[in-house]
C-alpha cells in the first residue's frame, strides 16, 4: 500500500495492525530546497551546504544536503497522508543517521509497530523512516497517531 | 551447519528506550515486534540489548521475555580506541576495570579483559567508517590483536559499509557476526547471528561465541530457511 493510495480517505483503527506497512518515494530536488528555505525564511546569503555542492563537500558531504526540518516536514506529511482527515497526530520524533542529499531517490516507509485501545482511546505506533539505494537510513523516527474506529 | 532447522537465531546489537538516548523503540515494542514477524514467518529467537556507553546491573527483562516468548539478554556497546564494541557477559569486574562512560577506551584491555572475566568482546560495524575496525586497521595503522570477532552484518551500516567489514574479517580470518543496531522498533531483528545452539543466558552467548559455530544473517535469510525447513515459531 501507498500513502498516496491513503489520501482523500479515512484510515480507521479497525483496519490495521501490527505488521502492515506503507510507502512513498521522495527524491528532494535543488530547487525544492530552495523553496523550503525560502518560505521557512531560512535563506543564508550565497551559496551553503544545502543549496551548493563545493560547500558541501568543504564539510565532507558527497553533495548538497536537504535540511533536517524539511526530511522532518516530509516524514510528518506522509504519516498525516495516511491517517486520514479525522485522525490526529500525536507526536513524531525522529533522529537523522546519514545525510540526505539532493536528487537521490529516497523509499519512504511507514510500519506499524503496535495499536492500543486504552478505554476507547486508539492509538496507533509507527516506525517512520526513509532509505535509500545504499540501504542507509537518513531519517529513522516513531510517530503515535489517534485513529478513529468505524 | 546445513541444516537451517537447527539454527537459532539473535540480534546481538540493539538500543532502547530504557538507556539509550538516541532510540526510539521499547525492550516491549521489540518483544511485541517480533512476535509479530514470527507470525508472518520470520524466525527471530531473541536478542541482546547493548545500550551506549553503560551497564545497569539491575536491569531485568526476564519478566518481558516470558511473556512474548523472546530471548532478552544484555551486554553494552563501549566506545575505543578502534571504534565501538560490543560486551556480552558483563561481571562486576569488567564494570570496575573500565569507565564506560568514557568515548576512547584501551581496545586491547577491553578485549582481554572482557575475556579473563567471563565475557566475550566483538568488534561492531567493523566496516562503517570512522566507528569501525576497517577504519582504524586501514587509515590508523592499529593492529588487530585480541580480536577475534567482528560484527560483520551490522542493520545500520550500507552494503557497501558491510563488504568491507567482509574483506576485513577475510583478510584477517575473523569470526563474523550480525546484529540490527535497532534504534526502533521495525529494524530489530533486521540483521542476526545464526548460531547452532539455543541461546537462553548470556552464559550461553558467551559459551557460544567463544566455542560455537555461527555466521551473520539477513531477517529474510531466515524466512527462506523457515520456508525449507518448517518454521519454529508457528
């Protein structure tokens, strides 16, 4: 299943369980970077380790990075694709391993770790993570979500 | 060691909740996880927390491990001077010879006295730069005595990461071994050592490690193995 296959409907709790997963592909370009830093009003004058490969690799990366908060940005919508307009994101923390950089295909991935019905509040736990080709992990995090039940 | 029937299977790299700072699965989220990879035919015995820099003698998970069915045993992964290690069969001498706090510990004293005191030592992410042995033999000119074992098959490391720790436990005749290096809940049991006898304590890790035979295996080795062999976990 896709998240994408998720969007415009409704994920309820009584249809998951532990196990299932989901995924999505992202491949953040130069100028989507660019965009994000621009309307989250973090534009650095001249050229910087997110928008220019010499900088980048001045600090030892292969290549222009994305930004932290935009991998975050991404993971925190596809979880909010999935669940569906009436379940509520509780929270999602994640850590970064590896950088991410500009272009490389990257596999979007959603598993669900455990589901709890705690009086009629349900909850639902996810892996969130993102992998690319090498098999690296730049982004691995938890998000909880409350889903309604049908 | 054809039989894959006889193998049991253990992630002997993971962190939790519990002690880790930078994890984000619970010793229950990965009990429970894995419960749930048995029943879509995956075989994971067990495995081995090795939280950072620390060990909690009083940590019990004996409890957890009745409950789901699930080997929990405990070691530590230690920082050195040829990158990070794996303990297993801490004793409160070993605890008293080193500050595990610390980020550059004598590997050879590590090693020697991990095994005088009951314990064994491995060598993790051996190919993953930087924390790796690779690194240090390669670009730092460390030798590798006292090291007998490498973590191989490391979860966390890239494949291309994972063949150098191949060409390096080749190199050297090392022993090999896998672990998830799980962070989360999904990625326990991603990468284990396959080991020819049930492995219940860390004495029988210990025993094992020192005297089995055993090799690293991917979580999807073992569902090919299951399908040719019958599965434990039904």
């Amino acid at each position: 299943m896709t998240a994408s296959d998720a969007l415009g409907g409704q994920r309820y709790f009584d249809d998951v369980e532990s196990g299932d997963e989901f995924t999505d592909s992202w491949s953040p370009t130069g100028e989507q970077v660019v965009a994000f830093l621009t309307v989250s009003n973090r534009t650095a004058p001249g050229p910087n380790r997110f928008t220019d490969d010499e900088e980048a690799r001045k600090i030892g990366m292969t290549k222009a990075i994305v930004p932290g908060q935009m991998s975050l940005c991404r993971a925190t919508d596809f979880v909010t694709d999935w669940m569906g307009p009436s379940g509520r994101l509780r929270s999602i923390d994640v850590n970064f391993r590896r950088p991410a950089v500009h272009d490389e295909p990257l596999k979007v991935v959603g598993l669900i770790t455990d589901t709890l019905d705690d009086d009629g509040a349900t909850t639902v736990k996810l892996d969130v993570y993102f992998e690319n080709e090498r098999g690296e992990r730049p982004l691995q995090g938890v998000a909880v979500v409350e889903l309604p039940r049908r | 060691m054809n039989d894959s029937s006889k193998r049991w299977y253990m992630d002997l790299h993971s962190h939790s909740t519990d002690a880790s700072d930078d994890a984000g699965g619970t010793v229950e989220g990965y009990a429970k996880w894995i419960v749930a990879r048995r029943k879509r035919g995956y075989q994971i015995d067990g495995f081995v927390l090795t939280e950072h820099r620390q060990y909690d003698p009083d940590s019990d998970y004996r409890a957890l491990s009745e409950q789901y069915g699930v080997s929990i045993l405990r070691g530590a992964e230690v920082e050195t001077d040829i990158g990070h290690v794996l303990v297993y069969g801490i004793t409160p001498e070993f605890v008293r010879a080193f500050d595990l706090r610390q980020v550059s510990l004598p590997h050879k004293e590590v090693f020697r006295v991990a095994l005088e005191t009951g314990g064994y030592a491995v060598a993790a992410h051996a190919g993953r730069p930087r924390i790796g042995l690779a690194h240090y033999i390669d670009d730092e000119h460390m030798t590798i005595d006292g090291i007998q074992t490498v973590e191989q098959l490391n979860g966390g490391s890239s494949v291309d990461e994972n063949n150098v720790g191949l060409a390096l436990a080749e190199r050297f005749g090392l022993k090999r071994v896998g672990g998830s290096d799980a962070h989360y809940v999904s990625a326990i049991g991603r990468c284990m050592t396959a080991f020819g006898r049930p492995i219940h304590t860390v004495e029988d890790l210990v025993q094992e490690l020192l005297h089995g035979e055993y090799y690293p295996v991917t979580v999807e080795q073992t569902l090919e193995a299951g399908a040719a062999s019958g599965e434990r976990h039904a």
